[in-house]
C-alpha cells in the first residue's frame, strides 16, 4: 500500500511540474537518436540495457522483461540502425512513443539488409528521465520511398488528472478489451469505429499503411480476421495518451498465425479514445 500511495504521489508531482510546462515532442525524438547512438556505440546488448525501464518488456516472442532478457543473453551480433519519422508525447510528458523504419545487418560489408519498422513507448521514472518502456519490430521489404516525418507537439487543453489513481488504467483496458471484442464481430467495422483519421498500421510483411481509408483497404484486401485478447495498458496523466498490448491470432484465408500487438491510443475532442497507431508481430514458432 505504502508502494501505491508513493506512486500515485510521484505521477501527482510530475503532472504538475510538467503541464506548468508544457512537453515538447522533440525530447523524445532526441531520445531516440541517442538510443540509436548508443547501439552504434556499445552494440545491441549494452545499448539496450543503457536505456531500459525498470518494467520494461520485449517481445523475444512472446513479452518479457527487457532487462532479464538482455542481461541474460550474449552479446549480440549485427549493426542495428532506425530513425525515429512518427513521434508523440503526452502533454505532461510522462509518456511518449516514436516510430519509424529500422535497417539490420550482420556488418558494415554486408549487402543483404534486413529492412522494418519499429515502435518505442517511453515513460518518466522517478528522477523525470524518459526510459524505454516497450519496443517492438516488424519486418518488411526495402521501402520504395522515404516516409514523411510526423512529429506533433501535445495540444495545450488536457483534461486534469485523475484523484483515483487507478481509474486511467481500467478505462483504457476496458477500451482495448471493447474493440478486441468488436474484432471478434466484424474486423472492418472494428476499425471503422476506433481508428484515428491519421492512424498508422504496421503489418509483418507489409509496408506500413497510413491513413484510416489506407488501413481499411489492406484489412479488406487482405480477408483478415482477428481474435486478441488483452494483456496491459498504461495512459498519461495528463489523459491525451495511452498503449496497450496483448496477444493475437489472425487468420489469412485458410491460415491462422499467433501475433504479438501493441497499439496507441490518442483522445479527440469528444473524449473518444481512437488507435493512432498499431503493430502485430509475429510469434515465430
């Protein structure tokens, strides 16, 4: 209780420190490029564990604490590089997300690329520093064109925190576990419903799609139906942004794979919760 009570003082306090002054998205953005320094530097192994969050998860496949992983594992071989094109940060600043195309090699002389997309989620930990909370990756062929950077500083009016420090996280699980349930019904009208106008979808094997009609059309195309289940979420004090991540089987015609989902959720006018962005990856047998 004494754990909770000191929590709930924590996001309290920084609430009010940083909606005095408002977040910029650029301290993400600068936190990822200097993530990305880092693993050029130190390599995949120690880069990551230089930047982790205490309750840090990957997907290694199916989700893991970050820091058990990679504390536990060999150094990694391989040259990893990415460049953040897609960044938000909530209004008080305690959490934020980029994402953006990935290039893996085995060396500098090596030819043969392995090309993706990833996303980060970043949290504020005691002393105010962001730290990488979730990371996951998609693959997909050599993009044909460079994608146009999006970043957007948060909206100035926010809606005050919550006095109970648990309500923020049941209203964004109930609202994932809504529109898994409504998946379960029709995949289209799920995300006809949920989706942001600006929404950004990422799919194993595909080049990302932007855009709700873009992402509309590839479900169609694409014959998709989806079961998920939740497993986590996290929101914002400032109640402009959330994530939450589960797990996932997803049928293709006559095949059924199991995924891995991460979403992000933003709040529009109206107070409606909408998916600005989701990833699947998956779970490789």
């Amino acid at each position: 209780m004494k754990k909770i009570f000191a929590t709930s003082i924590l996001f309290t306090c920084l609430s009010g420190l940083a909606l005095a002054q408002k977040a910029e998205v650029k301290t993400v953005v600068e936190a990822e490029q200097s993530f990305d320094k880092t693993v050029a530097k130190k390599g995949i192994k120690d880069g990551f564990l230089s930047v982790v969050d205490d309750e840090a998860i990957v997907f290694k496949p199916n989700a893991v604490n970050a820091k058990d992983f990679y504390g536990n594992i060999d150094k990694q071989p391989g040259i990893l590089s990415w460049q953040p094109k897609l960044a938000r940060i909530s209004a008080n600043g305690d959490l934020a997300f980029t994402a953006g195309p990935y290039i893996y090699q085995n060396n500098k002389s090596d030819t043969d690329k392995v090309y993706g997309h990833y996303v980060s989620i970043w949290r504020v930990n005691s002393e105010n520093k962001l730290k990488l909370l979730i990371d996951l990756g998609v693959q997909h062929p050599e993009p044909e064109q460079e994608e146009v950077t999006d970043f957007k500083d948060p909206e100035a009016s926010v809606t005050p925190p919550s006095k109970d420090p648990f309500k923020p996280k049941r209203v964004i699980l109930a609202t994932d576990e809504q529109f898994n349930h409504s998946l379960s019904l029709s995949a289209l009208a799920a995300y006809k419903e949920f989706l942001d106008p600006e929404a950004h979808y990422y799919f194993p094997g595909f080049e990302p799609a932007t855009g709700k009609d873009k992402i509309m059309k590839f479900i169609n195309n694409e014959g998709i139906s989806i079961v998920a289940k939740t497993t986590s979420a996290g929101r914002a004090v400032s109640n402009d942004l959330a994530y939450t991540y589960g797990v996932a089987q997803i049928k293709k015609g006559n095949i059924v794979n199991d995924y891995n989902y991460v979403r992000i959720w933003d709040i529009d006018q109206n107070h409606r919760w909408n998916i600005l962005l989701e990833i699947f990856s998956a779970v490789e047998k």
